[in-house]
C-alpha cells in the first residue's frame, strides 16, 4: 500500500482507507435509485458514490485512475455505455441485471438502455399510470390500455437507441460520429425521416454515412439474430425493444400523451426496490464486486 502522502486525490484517499466496495455510479438520481435497490444492509461493505465528473466518462476515468492500485474500485453505467467499449453483443443478449464487457476493468452494466428502461419493466409502470388520477378519472385508462400505447411508442425509441448504439461503435473505431439527440423523437416523426435528415447532416459534417449504415444494420442483425436464437413471442419481443430503447425519451413521451407534469419516478423506483429484481441486483452487485455482507 503506497503512503499517503502518494496520493493526490483526496477521493482515491478516502476510498483506500474506507475498506469498502466503491461502485461510481454516473449521477446523483442513479446513486439514490440503485441505493433503493440495494437497500441498507450492504451498507457496511459497499457504497455507491458520483465521481467529481459526472456521466459515464467521469466514471470510467475514475475507475482507470483509482483501480490499479484499489481492486475494490467499480463502475456501474447505462448499459448502452457497453457499446462504448465493444460490448454491444453482451448488451443484447443480457439476461441478469447486471452483466459485464471482456477487458472493461472495474466496469459494471445494468441490463437496460440505462435506469429509467428498469422503471418501466420492473416498477408496475402501466398499472401506476392507471393510478395516478383524480377520483373523477379513476378508471380512465386500464392498464392494458396503457400497455398498448407502451407498446406503440417504444418503436420510435428503440430506433433512436439503435442509431446511438451505430454511432457508438464507430467513435469507438475512431469516427467523429455524433451521437443523436433521441428527444427529436417526440415529435410526430417516422423513423424514415429521421434517417433521411441523418443522412444530410452525416454528409455535410464529412461523417462516412455509409460506415454509419453499415454499424446500423449490424447491430439491428445482431437483435434479429437473438430474437430467432430464442424464438420470443411477441410479447418477449417487445419487453426486449423496451429494454434496449431509449427509456428515458419513451418514459418522458408516455408522460406527455397521459399526465405532462406527473412525478412517476418516485413511486417507480420504490415499486422496484420492492421487486424481484432488486433481490436479483443486489446479489450480482454483490458477487460481482465481492463485496462480503
């Protein structure tokens, strides 16, 4: 162990003599869902923390710096980030809530786009938006009628996640490739024109378009080729397209078409917190980091 006058952060300080598991997580609102998650009993071995930068960036940096020298250093981030680092045939076929990247470090993933993609699967999305009326509109909307216009948007979002992940890969490759904004998806847009307005901007900003096309249906093959692999249903298929959409985009157009100043995340992540699923998370992040309760 070097001598603390070795090192110069007082965060990589605290962290070597906490003795406890440290999993850098990309923002404050993270921190406070995964904790809920987690729940109180881990708090003895594991702490999440923000790093000074937050994002992914600041997480992976973070990681790189402090983890040579302290093995119980960790990264949790969006599962898109998995991309980022050639891990983007890992992210499709992800069962589990968190799964890893070959030669990614410390680098922990959640199974979805990113948080809000696990409120919507795990936190009884439609059956809370059913709810959250005033009595006059109890029973305004079934939570099947919910799930079907769930299952009409998560289309446009998933499109718009695939040509994040396209992107992705080629800036991993050295491309300047920039990374779409998914939120011109709220608008009545088809995928089509989205593509076609791509197309004119990758070209004036001198982006390949046709290595960018090429990125595009490899990832899309690499989904199809999944779906065939487990012969989902239609139904799995679609749980699928919702976990790898951009769920914070499609979480934020299902509040605009049913309550535009609704506060769901709230209730989400504690329908979660009491879920399986965190049961399952907190025993990966526990295995995965070898933290000890």
């Amino acid at each position: 162990m070097p001598d603390i006058s070795d090192i110069a952060d007082p965060e990589e300080l605290e962290n070597r003599y906490l003795d406890k598991v440290i999993v850098y997580v990309e923002g404050e609102p993270d921190e406070k869902a995964y904790w809920a998650m987690l729940g109180p009993d881990v708090a003895h071995c594991l702490e999440l923390k923000v790093p000074p930068t937050t994002g992914h960036e600041g997480v992976a940096s973070q990681v790189a710096e402090e983890r040579p020298t302290n093995p119980k250093i960790f990264g949790l981030l969006d599962g898109e980030e998995a991309a980022t680092f050639g891990g983007m045939e890992y992210f499709i076929a992800c069962e589990d809530p968190i799964f890893e990247v070959p030669g990614a470090d410390g680098l922990l993933f959640i199974l979805g786009h990113e948080l809000e993609n696990i409120l919507i699967l795990y936190g009884e999305f439609c059956e809370h938006i059913s709810d959250d009326v005033r009595l006059n509109d109890l029973g305004k909307y079934s939570p099947s009628d919910i799930q079907y216009t769930l299952r009409e948007f998560k289309q446009r979002f998933f499109a718009g996640a695939l040509y994040k992940y396209a992107a992705k890969e080629l800036r991993r490759n050295g491309s300047d490739c920039k990374i779409i904004d998914v939120g011109r998806f709220q608008a009545k847009v088809t995928t089509s024109s989205v593509l076609k307005d791509l197309r004119t901007e990758f070209l004036s900003e001198g982006t390949d378009w046709e290595a960018f096309r090429s990125a595009l249906q490899s990832v899309i093959s690499q989904v199809r080729s999944r779906f065939d692999a487990k012969d989902f249903d239609a139904n799995e298929k679609t749980l699928e397209l919702i976990r790898l959409a951009d769920g914070k985009q499609l979480l934020n157009k299902m509040r605009s078409h049913f309550n535009n100043t609704a506060r769901w995340e709230g209730h989400l992540v504690r329908n979660v917190s009491r879920a399986p699923f965190a049961e399952r998370f907190r025993d990966l992040m526990m295995e995965k980091t070898g933290a000890s309760v």
